[in-house]
C-alpha cells in the first residue's frame, strides 16, 4: 500500500488482537504503538501525533466508548477505526454518530482491517494536509510566474523541464523574487503534485528548534515537547520539501540534513525508531553560496548534493518590461478579492516605476499595488500622485548613472546620455521603435546618438 510510515495507535485489552494487528500493519511498514486498556490509550493519543487508531469498543475500566468521546472532546480528530465484538453491533453504530470512522467485527480479516485502514489513511493525510495548508498558506500567494521578459519565459521553460523528473532544484534569487512559486510550479509539474508540498523557511526557525522541526520529536525530547510530532521530512514522504533559505542553517544542521538527504532515513529528535521517507527536495536562497562555501558557512558536500538542477529567478529591476503586466495582475485580484474600483496609471508613471530598482522586488510591487488601491481606488494615477520615495528613488537612480569622479560637465553629460540610451534600449530588447517612443525621441536622431555610443540595435519590428 502507499501509506509508508504511518503510525497506527491500537487499544485493544486482548494481547491477542494486538499482536495480530501489530503484524499486520508492520508487513506495511507502518509505526505500531500499543495501549492495553482505555486509560493508557488515551494517554498515548493524547501525546502521541498518530495517523490511525484503533479502538476496541469493550474492555475493563474506561470503554472504547468512552475514549472515542474524550478524544473527540480534546479535539483529536485522528480517524478511530472501532473494534466491534459479535453482538454489539448497535454499540458500534453508535460509535460511528460519535465520529469513530468505521467499525470491523471479529474474528479479524486480514483484507477488511487493510482496506478500512487504507481508506482512514486517506482521510488523515487529507486532514494532515488541510492544517498544513491553513498554517501556511497565504490569500495571496500567486500561482503563476508571471512575465513575458525573456528571463521569465526562460524560467518557465526550465520549470517545465525539471517538474516532471525526479531531479533536486536548488532556486537562488533576492528576497521578494518569487522563489517559492517557481517551487510550487515544480512541484505541480511533477508526479508528486497529488499531495501537497511541505514548506519549512530555515531563516525563520530558531536554530535550536530546526532539527525538531525537520525530523520530528517524541514526548519529552526537550522542555516543552508535551507530546511527539511529526516532522516536516516526514509528512513530505511521497511529496516535495521545500528547504527555503538554506543557507541559514547551522553548519552542525548541515550535517544532519546531509546524512538524512543521501540516506532518507532519519530518527526523531529524542527517539531511535528509524523512519525511512521518498522525498523529493527543492531548496532556495537568496545568498551566494559559493560564497558562503568560500567563507566556510556552508558545506561543499551539501551543496553538490542539493545543485542538482540550478534555477536563478531575475530581480525584477531586470525585467522592467514585466511590471505593467505584474501591476494589472495584482490589480485584478485586488478588484477581485475585495471588491475595489480599478486604479489605472497613466503612461508617465509606469515609465517611472519601470526604471524604479525596486529593491523588494515582486513582494515590493504588490505591496504597492495595495497601498494604491487604498489611497487611489478608482482614479487614474499620474506621477504626481505616487509616493515620494518612489520619485526620489528614480532621480537618485538617474545621478548614479554618472561615476563620481566625473567632473567635466560635458563629459558627464556624455556618460548619463550612454548609460540612459544603454539602459533603455534594454528594456526594449533592443528595438528602436519601441525605444523612440519610449523615450520621446525622433526616430532618425536616436540612430545617431546609439552610433555615436556604439550601441546595436534592430529595427523596429
């Protein structure tokens, strides 16, 4: 079955039962914990972070009844398979209006407890996966690469690629450029994409709580570890991981996540079961490691291990010709999501915020879009009505295309004319035309300054 690693709770007073069970599921390769009596039962449910239960419906002291109502009562909503002895069918019906999630009767089929267990490991994992996605999915992730620069058209291409194969990608690119979605998109390009894929920023995780976050722990590994959880290595098992920041770990949790990455075994931190995963890893960064290697903050060995398939996500100061189209999509969802009347931009300010560096890059832009939307919904933008520091940010951006030791005004002059006919004829891939009308310059006369500079260029198309 496809159900490796999970980890099944039985509670039964027959040793007999449990053993027979315990076989059962151990040929499956699931982790087996036993309880002989209702009380203990639901004290392991309670500390543990278990897949499946299974429940007998009669024994001595507290009843199978009684621990599936406490359960539910302390909001465990683990799935509960009751154990139903001949005769007391009606009891175990009633189980089922109390949220058990079947019953089967004894004496014990081998195929009935694999079929029913199979069908409530679905339903876990659908569970599992919904609080993962609630806990870390934001309303405004993007789903898309958005773009049609050649770097992002380029992008997709090699996400399409790379998705379908069981290949690691190591993303790098600044903070804000979207390495995320370029994950999700591998991710939903692969044979993987039915179960969703686990996150896990390494910057935002104190460094003495990463391994417990990546391999799980059992009760009382440490202070505060009240009851054991599974860990992101774990419920990736058939899925993709996502490493982001990875250069943020601790060289000692380096060397963990090397070992367990070329292994895919690892233990729980405070445990010794071994669990053995099939896990795809997709990391990203936003340093140069190489760098970083160089400077002894990261290991060579994890490096090779990881740059399987390198992707660079461009910043988006070099994709100037995708912000219009970036601002129309974060504009539609903000008519969408919330109603808002369209903010239009007159062609003056998207010339300004196409040469702004926007330094936040993609997270920067739709954070602008919002605070537009909320000082100007409905009305057309011009330059005037745009932040400040967007407006002082281009003519700061203007002065830096003159070097310092310039002091000669007409060779400064000189210099700005090159570096501003330089730049925008990049950012209209080198067509005249387009870059005329751009710039507001006569045809005829732009030719003429782009020789003088020795600056190619196409005709227009």
């Amino acid at each position: 079955m496809m159900h490796t690693n999970a980890s099944i709770l039985i509670i039964d007073d027959e040793q007999d039962i449990r053993l027979s069970l315990r076989g059962i599921f151990e040929d499956e390769d699931w982790q087996v914990a036993e309880a002989g009596n209702g009380t203990e039962g639901l004290g392991l449910a309670l500390d543990g972070d278990f897949d499946l239960i299974f429940l007998d419906i009669w024994m001595p002291g507290m009843d199978g009844m009684a621990v599936l109502c406490a359960l539910r009562d302390k909001g465990v909503d683990t799935p509960v398979i009751m154990i139903s002895g001949h005769g007391n069918i009606e009891t175990a019906v009633t189980a089922l209006k109390n949220g058990a999630f079947d019953f089967i009767e004894k004496p014990l089929s081998l195929d009935n407890v694999l079929v029913t267990a199979g069908k409530a490991l679905e339903l876990s994992l659908l569970k599992r996966e919904n609080r993962e996605l609630r806990s870390r999915i934001q309303p405004d992730e993007s789903p898309t690469i958005t773009g049609s620069s050649p770097g992002i058209v380029r992008l997709r291409e090699l996400v399409a690629q790379v998705g379908p194969t069981e290949a690691w990608v190591l993303i790098t690119g600044e903070n804000g450029t979207g390495k995320e979605i370029a994950a999700r998109a591998i991710h939903r390009a692969s044979k993987r994409a039915a179960k969703e894929m686990i996150c896990v920023n390494c910057a935002a995780i104190p460094e003495e709580l990463i391994e417990s976050e990546l391999f799980g722990h059992e009760k009382g590994a440490f202070t505060g570890a009240d009851k054991a959880k599974k860990g992101k290595f774990e419920l990736a098992d058939k899925s993709t991981l996502f490493l982001d920041e990875i250069a943020d770990m601790s060289l000692k949790t380096q060397a963990k996540i090397l070992r367990i990455l070329q292994e895919q075994k690892f233990e729980r931190v405070g445990g010794t079961k071994t669990f053995k995963v099939d896990v795809r890893v997709i990391a990203a960064t936003n340093k140069d490691l190489v760098q970083e290697m160089v400077e002894g903050r990261f290991r060579q060995d994890l490096y090779y291990r990881l740059n399987v398939f390198p992707l660079s996500v461009p910043p988006l100061r070099e994709r100037a010709e995708d912000i219009p189209e970036m601002i129309e999509f974060f504009s539609r969802r903000m008519i969408e999501e919330q109603s808002l009347k369209p903010v239009r931009f007159d062609r003056e300010s998207l010339d300004l915020l196409k040469r702004y560096a926007w330094p936040g890059n993609v997270r920067e832009l739709k954070n602008f879009v919002e605070r537009l939307f909320i000082l100007y919904q409905g009305q057309e933008v011009n330059v005037s009505m745009l932040p400040p520091e967007y407006r002082a940010s281009v003519a700061l951006d203007t002065l830096a295309m003159v070097p310092d030791g310039i002091t000669d005004f007409k060779e400064a002059r000189a210099r700005f004319e090159e570096a501003f006919l330089r730049r925008e004829l990049a950012r209209a891939d080198g067509n005249v035309a387009r870059m005329s009308e751009n710039i507001g310059l006569e045809r005829t006369y732009l030719y003429r300054k782009l020789k003088t500079y020795g600056l190619g260029a196409e005709e227009g198309r």
